[in-house]
C-alpha cells in the first residue's frame, strides 16, 4: 500500500514476448492436471521440475514433447530439452540438447 492505495506492478512485454509467453498455456495446463512443477523464467522458458530434475523449454513444441513422455524410460531423449547440470554455489547452468545431436 502507498498513501492508502494497493500499488500493482506489471512487466511491460513487448507483444512479441507476450505471444512465445503465452504459447506455454496448453502444456502448462497439461503439466498442471498432470501435478508436476514448472513456472516461466524470463523472457520466455517453461522451466519443470520433474523427479528433482528442472529441465527448460524455448518452445511449447518440446515442452509438449516432455508432457507426453513424462514417465518413460528416459527424458534426457526428448528434442529440444535443456538438462540442468547439479546446482553448485559457483554453478547454474545448463546445456540445451539439440535435436541435431540426439
């Protein structure tokens, strides 16, 4: 509150930003009914946490990818992935698995 008034603050996307941002819906509603994590890292990656892993998605193609083959025999094979590498305190990142090098 400010001088009696609830202050909101936004990010101001572009509408470009705003569209990739929204691309995400479908799957995230598919990962919701499904119970599994995720939330959107800016400016536009689906993250999910799935068996104490979090993987990151540019597309909702390769997020869809994941949510479909949730529970099989290895995540590390679907196109499009990033894996994170262990969280250390001097070390966050990841590597994206193309799908040239599958």
């Amino acid at each position: 509150l400010w001088d009696g008034t609830t202050v909101r603050i936004y990010q101001d996307l572009t509408v470009q930003l705003a569209k990739r941002r929204t691309a995400f819906g479908r799957v995230k509603a598919t990962l919701y009914k499904k119970g599994v994590r995720f939330g959107m890292v800016y400016p536009a990656r689906l993250r999910v946490t799935y068996n104490g892993k979090d993987f990151y998605f540019e597309t909702a193609e390769a997020a869809e990818a994941f949510a479909r083959a949730e529970g099989t025999a290895s995540d590390a094979h679907i196109p499009g992935t990033m894996l994170a590498l262990p969280a250390t305190p001097t070390s966050r990142e990841t590597i994206f698995l193309k799908e040239t090098l599958l």
